[in-house]
C-alpha cells in the first residue's frame, strides 16, 4: 500500500544539476523519428557494400549509423528518467482506464476478510479453496 506523502529520503531527478523537466528535454516524437532513420541505416549500410557503392558512401553511412546510436540512446537514456520522476511522484490512476490498477486492488484485497480455510490469493481471485475436487 502507498500512503499519499512521499517518503522523506526521495529526492527530486536532476538532470544538468537542476530537477528534471519534460519540457526541456527531446519528447517521443523525436525517439520515435531517430528509431525510424536509425532502421532505414541499419538496412541501408550493408546493403550499400552488397550493390558494391564507392567506399566514402558506405562508410558515411557506417559512421551516421554510429553517430544516430549514441543520439538514440542519449535520449532512451532521458526518457527513463521522465519515467522515473514520474513514478517517484507517487502511484497513479491511468488517464483511460475503465479497471482498476494493480495497487487498488490490493488496497481492496487488504480491506476484505479471509474466510475459514482461504489462502491470499483464493481471496482475491474470490475462490473458496476448501478443498479440491476429483
């Protein structure tokens, strides 16, 4: 169960020595556009030594290939922390959902009684497990 202040020893995420802030950094559009060209080089580079293209061509495209890795995990690296700062804010409610979360239900669950001979989980599946039958 969480209780609804956050731990006193959680610190904010800083990123560049100041707290973490969504609108600063690149967003998962720009992940999803560097994702998109880091596959067309993926394919394109050792096709272009297959159709034999001149060496400086295959090797600039070996070279971006390397070049857009080291930005595409730069910003998977920004991206988990937005996560993290995120979840360090404390549990909450998906926006869409029609069912209740994991943490609600255990909430629930710790709420009902157990009846005589019930184990936690035939508790909360709702299952009475006196016995089994053959």
């Amino acid at each position: 169960m969480t209780s609804p202040e956050p731990p006193t020893s959680v610190r904010p995420v800083e990123y560049k020595g100041e707290p973490l802030d969504a609108a600063r950094g690149p967003g998962l559009g720009c992940f999803r556009f560097q994702l998109a060209l880091l596959v067309v080089l993926v394919v394109l580079t050792p096709l272009s030594v297959v159709w034999v293209w001149p060496t400086t061509v295959s090797a600039f495209l070996l070279l971006l290939t390397i070049l857009l890795l080291l930005f595409a995990g730069q910003t998977v690296i920004f991206l988990l922390r937005l996560v993290a700062a995120d979840r360090r804010e404390g549990r909450r409610r998906p926006l869409e959902s029609t069912t209740r979360t994991v943490g609600e239900l255990e909430d629930q669950a710790g709420e009902m009684p157990m009846a005589e001979g019930q184990t936690d989980g035939a508790r909360d599946a709702g299952i009475d497990d006196q016995g089994v039958r053959e």
